[in-house]
C-alpha cells in the first residue's frame, strides 16, 4: 500500500487539486461551469472533488457508503456544511431516494474512480437521467480493468500491491495469492467481479440511451502527477483506436455524456 492511501488528508487535498486542474477543465470543454450550479458526486469519499466545484461557486451534494469517509469530509469541510454549500448522505446510491436525499436534480452528475465499484452499472448509469436537469451532463474518469493496476492491488498491504496485471489471473489463483499475502479477498474479488472495460462503459452508454460528448484516454492518469510526480499523458491516436488491446495500456479514461435527445415522429 502506498503512503497516499493512509493519509486520507493528503488523499483529500490531491482529489481537490486534481478536479481543478483535469476533471473541471475536461468538462468545461463541452459544458461551462456556472457558479449557482447542483452538482452530485456518488461515491464522493472524502469530498475532494466536490470541493472543487464548491470553490467554483457551485453547490455540492455527495453519496457515500463508507461511514467512516463520511466523517473525515465532515471533518475537512464544516464551513461548506455549515454554510449549505455541501450536503452528504451517507447511504448506498441505490438505497437512496432521489427526491427526498437530494431535494431535486442536478445540474452535473460525477462519478469520479466510482463506477467500476458498482454492482449493475447498466441500472445506474439509466437511473441517473431522472435526477439530471434537462442540458445536465455526467462526468465519468475510472481505470479500465485490464490496466495494469485496474483490480485496485495497489491498496493490498503485501507486495501484491505493486505487482501489475495480476489482477487478470484466473480467478481461483487469484484469490489463492491473496489469501497468501493476508489480504481482504472479499473486498479484492468484488472489485473483480465490478471492474469495467473501455468497451463494455461504451457499450451501456448506447444501450441505456446516452451520446458520448466528449472522451479522453491517458496513458498516464492526471492523478499521478500528486501520487508519483508524473505528468499525465495522453494515449497515443492509434492505441487509442484498437479495441481491447487499449485497455491493457491506458490507466484512466475520462468521459462526458449526455441523454440521447429524442426526436419527435
């Protein structure tokens, strides 16, 4: 495990300082941040990346499972919370109820390093569209699973955590190797069994009615440059254009996209 993710504050400010300078800018090319503006994040942890668009003017309401990021945000951020400039609902995204945990639709919608943790991505990313204001848009940035680190070991306390790609063994050896290196194979195989490709996102982007606005695929994830010191870098054209093959060398995509519009008959 790597000493960002044990200091939750340090993890916190690298959220708020990647969203500024990545994940706004990406969305701003197709969609102008306006102070005034509801943004959700499911999945929001600490609320790294809200805070972001709060310091942006606008207004922030996050989902959070774990109880325990729950508090470190409210930790990190009483004057937004005090002031109604953020709101966090500590609960599962699918146990939530739109109307009543949200107090209406949004403007932008983030799951920033969140989908490939979600159990049936088709019946969320469909769901979204009834909280989603009319001209909203959805942020999308995740590792795509066959990256070299895209089962997440780098959070294993063994060795494991820096051994690329072993994510991809077969399934029973894999689970083998984890228990031998004493880690959370429960938590480890969820992330298995939730992981999501370039091609398979795509693919439940058409299917549940949406047009990709905008896309980007780096060879080097914009986080690295706060985790490891490197510049981001973005996939080369024609790796970028072989299906499959991509995810094996591109460690984080960002995506915007938008209901279909329907045309009238």
């Amino acid at each position: 495990m790597f000493e960002f993710h044990t200091d939750r504050r340090r993890y916190f400010e690298m959220q708020v300082e990647n969203a500024e300078k990545y994940v706004i800018p990406f969305i701003e090319e197709k969609f102008q941040v306006k102070p005034g503006m509801r943004v959700l994040e499911i999945g929001c942890g600490e609320g790294g990346v809200l805070k972001a668009f709060i310091n942006r003017g606008c207004l922030g309401v996050g989902v959070e499972l774990d109880m325990a990021r729950v508090e470190l945000a409210h930790n990190f951020l009483p004057e937004d919370i005090a002031a109604g400039r953020l709101r966090l609902v500590a609960k599962d995204i699918y146990a939530s109820d739109a109307d009543k945990d949200f107090n209406g639709s949004f403007d932008i919608i983030v799951l920033k390093d969140v989908i490939e943790h979600i159990h049936d991505q088709p019946k969320l990313i469909n769901w979204m569209k009834s909280f989603l204001k009319p001209g909203g848009i959805i942020f999308f940035g995740f590792p795509p699973w066959y990256m070299p680190f895209g089962g997440h070991q780098q959070i294993c306390k063994s060795v494991i955590s820096r051994l690329p790609y072993i994510h991809l063994l077969p399934r029973p050896l894999y689970s083998w190797i984890l228990k031998s290196g004493n880690e959370n194979v429960a938590e480890m195989m969820e992330v298995r069994d939730t992981g999501i490709s370039i091609e398979r996102f795509e693919r439940i982007c058409k299917q549940t009615g949406y047009d990709i606005q905008h896309k980007r695929h780096y060879l080097l994830n914009p986080i690295y440059e706060w985790k490891f010191g490197w510049k981001p870098v973005k996939q080369l054209p024609v790796i970028r254009m072989i299906p499959f093959f991509r995810n094996f060398l591109t460690t984080c995509v960002y995506y915007c996209i938008v209901p279909e519009e329907k045309v009238e008959s």
